[in-house]
C-alpha cells in the first residue's frame, strides 16, 4: 500500500474510532444520568412515607439483571431500633402462594401428580366425597374451587393464633356444599393453600418447607429466606405494626391469627432475595420455561359464568398497565406485613415493596410504574 494512501487509511480510521469513544461516552452517561435520576425520584418518593423512627418497608427495582434502586426505610424492631434493609427478612403474606404453586407445577414435571387430579385423591376423608371428585388442582391453584371458608365459623381466634396448615385445612373438609361450581367462578381462598401445601408433604413424605427449600430457594440462590414450620422465625426478621390511638402495637405471631398456618403466607424473604426469585423465573432455573410461562397467563376455565373475566394464572394475578403492557404480580396483606411483587416481563422490569406496617399499596404501585415509564417506555 502506497505510503501516502496508508496515511490517508490511518487517519480515517482514527476519526471513526474518535466518533465511536464519544458515542460510547455519551451512551455512558446517559444511563449514568437515568440510573441517578431514577434513584432521586423513587427516593423522593418513598422518603415522604416513612419515617426513619417508625415501622416502615425495604424496596427494589430491578431491570434486566441489574438492580437500579434498592433501599430500606424507617425501623425492622421498635424495641431494638434496628434499621429496616433490602436485606431484611419480612414476612411476604401471600406472595408465599406462588411458592406452593410452583412447588406443585415442579412436582407435576416431575410426574408426581397432575394438575387434573382431583382433591378426593389426596383427601378422601371430605365429608362429601362428592364435592372433592369435583375439584382439580388447577382450580385450588386459580382460586377457583368454590370450597368456602368455613374456619372462623368452627375455629376461634385464639386457636388460629398457633394452628398450622393442617388444622387451617381441616374445617374446610367438613364442608358439604359449594357457593359456586369449581371453575365458573373466582373467590380467593386462603385455606386452598393450606391443603397444596398439605399434598405437597402427601406427595414428597416429607415437611412441605423443606421441599420449597430444595426445590426454590437453594436453586434460586435464596439463602436466608425461611418459611414458618409452628414457631416464628424470631431473629433476623422485622416485627409487623399497626397504628392503634396514635401508637404502633406489634401485630404479627402471636397477635394475629393465622401466622401459624403457612401454605397460604408463611414464607419470609427479603426484598433482595424476592429479586433473585423472579431471575430464577426468567431463566427458568427450577421449572421448565413452558411451565412458568403457563402459570403466568389468564387459565381459561371452559365453564366460566362470571361477568367479570377471568385474571389470574397458578396464583399469579394478571393484568395491565394504562399502556397495555402485562403485569404478572402478588400482594401480601397479613397482620402489619403489607407488600407487593410486580413484573413487568416486556421490560424486565421487577418492582418489589415489603413493609411492616400497612401502606397505600395500590397506589404505590401505580406512582412507581409511572416513574419507571418516564424512564423505560414512553
């Protein structure tokens, strides 16, 4: 190559790698610029509603694999002042629902049941047989199965305040009639969780916690995420209040019924580890990708009557944005634990709040996606 055309090369070539640093620059900074700008807004945002002397919640964000804020707010424990992290372990409520449900869908991968088994095969014991020949997992799984909740009628509180799954389940057995046909309609039930997680043990002859943990928790990377067994986790978990005459009284294990009972809520995590659950959903590390993208759609009961349609999969409830875009999400509500578990899979968006005292969640839920969408879709 001729000398004078080798530095006419050179120079060009100098010239376009100069253009491709600056545009690599400015892409840098421009996400450096988003990453901070979001971080201010959702602060902002969350430091109006908790005080940093008050019972208060642990947030994360998370796009793609990369958390872009995380942070905890207000007290884990009033009487010892500690201070609330992503770290920090609350109770999720009924987030705790998706856990036995994918436990379930990994033991029918495993061909160890079937979604279309009917309760009568692991309870044969109903009072009307009847009604459990009826009823098929996939309608315990979609809050379908028309069983009511009798517990309160036959069970006093202060026996719901230490009785477990099996005690939670065993009224609902006596139960002689249905308030609607299995699959025509949805009535959210909590003791449907009590008896998966009853087949659960039935299935695997072993404690159900402990097959959640070898099925989920240790795949998911989920390391000091533990699941009530009878007594409360004591250490390293935030105590729940509520606001009673202008104090915060402790309501959680030993206050408020049902805490014992953990198919349908027993599950403590962290916010930090909730973020390692939904990778563990998207790279479909302990269910097949079919399996997890079944459990995340609208099931279409044939038999549906109701006016309102159907929206919710195996447990997960499905919706929309304002947009159009699919939310796979889960509330929790139970004594002073209230929070929410939302993704967006179009945007690898997850947006997961855990608090120890009762928040405007619903509207939370609808200020952060308006943030995120200032920032992610327009």
């Amino acid at each position: 190559m001729p000398r004078y055309i080798f530095a006419h090369y050179n120079s060009l070539t100098l010239k376009y790698m100069n253009k491709l640093v600056w545009l690599l620059c400015i892409i840098v900074l421009f996400f450096s610029c988003t990453s901070h700008d979001i971080e201010r807004d959702l602060d902002t945002y969350f430091s109006q509603e908790f005080k940093a002397d008050e019972p208060g919640g642990a947030v994360l964000v998370m796009k793609g694999e990369k958390v872009i804020f995380s942070k905890g707010y207000g007290l884990a424990d009033l009487m010892t002042k500690e201070k609330i992290t992503p770290s920090t372990l609350f109770n999720t409520g009924s987030i705790s629902k998706t856990f036995v449900s994918n436990t379930i869908l990994a033991l029918a991968e495993e061909g160890k049941l079937s979604l279309n088994d009917s309760l009568y095969k692991f309870f044969p014991e109903f009072k009307n047989t009847e009604i459990a020949k009826k009823i098929r997992l996939y309608h315990m799984l979609s809050h379908t199965s028309g069983l009511p909740d009798n517990r309160r009628n036959l069970l006093d509180s202060v026996y719901l305040l230490t009785a477990k799954d099996a005690e939670n389940w065993a009224p609902i057995m006596k139960n002689d009639s249905l308030v609607f046909e299995p699959g025509s309609r949805y009535e959210y039930s909590n003791p449907a969780f009590n008896g998966l997680a009853l087949i659960i043990e039935k299935i695997s002859n072993r404690k159900w916690q402990e097959v959640v943990k070898e099925k989920i928790f240790t795949p998911a990377g989920m390391k000091t995420s533990v699941i009530t067994d009878g007594p409360f986790p004591e250490k390293g978990v935030s105590h729940a209040y509520l606001k009673v005459g202008g104090k915060f009284i402790e309501k959680d294990y030993g206050e408020e019924p049902t805490f014992a009972a953990a198919g349908n809520g027993g599950i403590w995590s962290s916010a930090e580890e909730l973020a390692q659950y939904e990778l563990a959903l998207r790279k479909a590390v302990f269910l097949k990708k079919e399996t997890i993208d079944r459990s995340r759609v609208v099931y279409q009961h044939p038999n549906w009557k109701d006016a309102t349609p159907a929206f919710i999969g195996y447990s997960w409830f499905i919706g929309k944005t304002e947009d159009g875009l699919k939310v796979v999400s889960h509330t929790g509500t139970q004594g002073g634990f209230y929070c929410d578990y939302v993704s967006i899979p179009e945007k690898e968006l997850v947006y997961v709040i855990l608090c120890n005292r009762p928040v405007p969640r619903e509207q939370e839920r609808e200020d952060v996606l308006a943030i995120l969408k200032k920032y992610y879709w327009k």
